[in-house]
C-alpha cells in the first residue's frame, strides 16, 4: 500500500535489531486519518471471507483493529497480557514469548467473546516472527472458531513469521512488507 | 449521551469494588460503530478549542482516543506503561497508582511527541479517582504544553476523580456518568 511504504520512508528510523521505529504514525503517536485507510484496505481484502470478529492484541494492535473494525462493522476484541481483575470469568489463555522484551507472557480473552460459529480475521500493527499471531490462532483454536486470516500493516519479509504462517495455510495480508533495511535505505516487498 | 447509557444499562455488570464491568462493547471487545459515535461526541464537545494532540494511556484508552482523533483529525498519542525496547531517546514520565491492581507503574511519552505548543485533549474510556488523567497532566506538564479539557466515555460519579479535577479548573466532558450502582440498578448523573 503506497501510502504506508510512503510514510514508512518518510519517518521510519531504522534501530538495532533491527528494528523499525515508526512511532511517529503507527504504535505511539498514531495519525489517525492514516490509521482509518490502513483499516479500509484490511476490510476491503477480506470483505468476501464473512468475518464476524477481529481478534487483536494489546496494545499496539488496538487502534488498528479498530480502524478494521469500524469498516467492516464487526466487533473487535483484544487479547489482554495478563490477567486482570476486571477480567472475570472463564478464559481462553496461551502463552506467547516476545522477542523485543525478551520475556514470556500470558494472553487472554474471555470465553463468552469467542465461540464456534466465529469467523475470526486476525489484525496487528507489526508482523515479525510471528509469534503474537500463533498465540492468537491458539486462542482461535480453544475457541474452535475458524481464522479466516491475518490483515497486518507491516510485515518484516526478513524475518519467517510470515513465512511460517503462510506455510501453515493462513492468509497474511500486509500491506507494508520490508524485505529490507539498513543504512541504504528500506526496500518493500512488490505487491 | 443516551447511547451510551443505554448499552451500560443493557451490557453493563456491577463486580465488587464495585466495578463496572463494560467489557463487551468498551474495553475489551468493542463495538466499533459505537466507539467512533463516542470519539464524534467528544470531537463536538472540544470543537471549539484548538486541539492539536490526543493524549490517552495504553490499553483501554487507545480504542476512543483513536476514534476522537479520527473525528478531529488530530494525531493521538499514547502513553506507555513502562519503558519498552521500542521507546528510545529523552522521555516525559510520570508514576501511576492503580487502584484496580494495587500496584504503582510508570507512564511515559517520547518527548518529541509532546511540546509547548500543543493543546491537548486528554481521553479515556474510564474515570474513577483521576489517578491515570493526574498522571497525563503531569505529562503535559513537563511539556509546557496546555491541557484543553478530558473526554471521558464513563464517570463513576461516586468517586472522586471527577470532582477533584473540576475544582482544579479541568474542564471534564463524561459522556456517561454513573451515580450509582447496586443490585437495584444503574442511576446516571442528568445531563
């Protein structure tokens, strides 16, 4: 999607990791007449799968998930890291290990939010190694609801996530992907 | 705002504290179409005063932070709860005392998101005791920059956040407030 890869080269800072840094429009401050597009285009590539429910995870996930949400007109949940006390009742749970923060966390979403008959279209803001979306198709799967696929906004092509999720049989659609990135600059993925 | 009040009194469910459990439409399913009527009413309550930045606190607040931001076409901005790998460079921060987790944690901004020159709406989707709107305004504070007002989707009426920022010359726009809640039911302040 030209207007992300655009604002991507425009603002995007390249860190260790490495890591791009795109705070500036996506995961800490948000534009969010961007946000909305990148939300249209999700729904618009998967308005033939029948969603019934967006399934993210906090918190950089939310605002995405929403701007899905709000095109599609489907009810969006997001997975909470852990257990809190305004989270009652029974619950679907998994563990997912982040790389960024180097540790292992626990997801969660209440059962009464997920349920057989959903078709459930997985967002997030970033695509990596894909472990966030395993532990939400984890929670797809407890529910036995079906995963109709994965709309990110932006996919680092260099690492296997996607790779692996695709290999697995799922949809991913991304509407950035970096196949590359260092001091010369940010190579995108052709559509 | 009627819509509001009416999905608490159809969705809403009183847990001890007492809590105001909204999770199935606010803070952890959502229902978009009403969320971004609530981000349009918060839009039309501050229209007149300049706003150039959102400010909210992760995770609950980003989903009606993201949907006035869509309305006002201003950027949203965030606030993290401890300091990520992904948050670099000079940092505005604050500590938060969570009474719903017992526990202190710390918020920040990067402080390139943040000047003297903004005017700045802060939004969230609850307000009980103030404590995370406090710490927002201790932010913004260390900014230099002026806070315009809150937009809150519920108050609880019965505690005393509301209250203490009013006397402190906040200006507060709840668009639900709880007055009370019991086993008899759920009173809303009058408009």
């Amino acid at each position: 999607m030209k207007m992300l890869e655009d604002r991507i080269r425009e603002e995007g800072r390249i860190l260790p990791g490495p890591v791009l840094k795109v705070s500036s429009f996506l995961n800490h401050q948000i534009d969010p007449d961007l946000m909305m597009e990148l939300g249209k285009e999700i729904a618009a590539r998967f308005s033939a799968d029948s969603v019934t429910k967006i399934l993210t995870i906090e918190s950089s996930g939310i605002a995405i998930a929403l701007a899905a949400g709000a095109a599609m007109h489907v009810p969006v949940l997001f997975a909470k890291k852990h257990r809190s006390s305004n989270v009652s009742g029974d619950l679907y749970q998994t563990v997912v290990h982040s790389y960024t923060h180097g540790t292992d966390y626990t997801v969660v979403v209440e059962r009464e939010y997920l349920s057989a008959d959903d078709r459930v279209l997985l967002v997030d803001d970033f695509l990596a190694n894909g472990k966030a979306i395993e532990g939400l198709l984890a929670l797809i799967h407890q529910a036995g609801a079906d995963a109709v696929g994965a709309g990110i906004a932006i996919e680092k092509g260099f690492q296997e996530g996607g790779k692996l999720l695709r290999e697995n049989g799922l949809r991913v659609e991304s509407l950035a992907v970096v196949e590359k990135m260092d001091d010369s600059g940010i190579a995108f993925r052709a559509d």
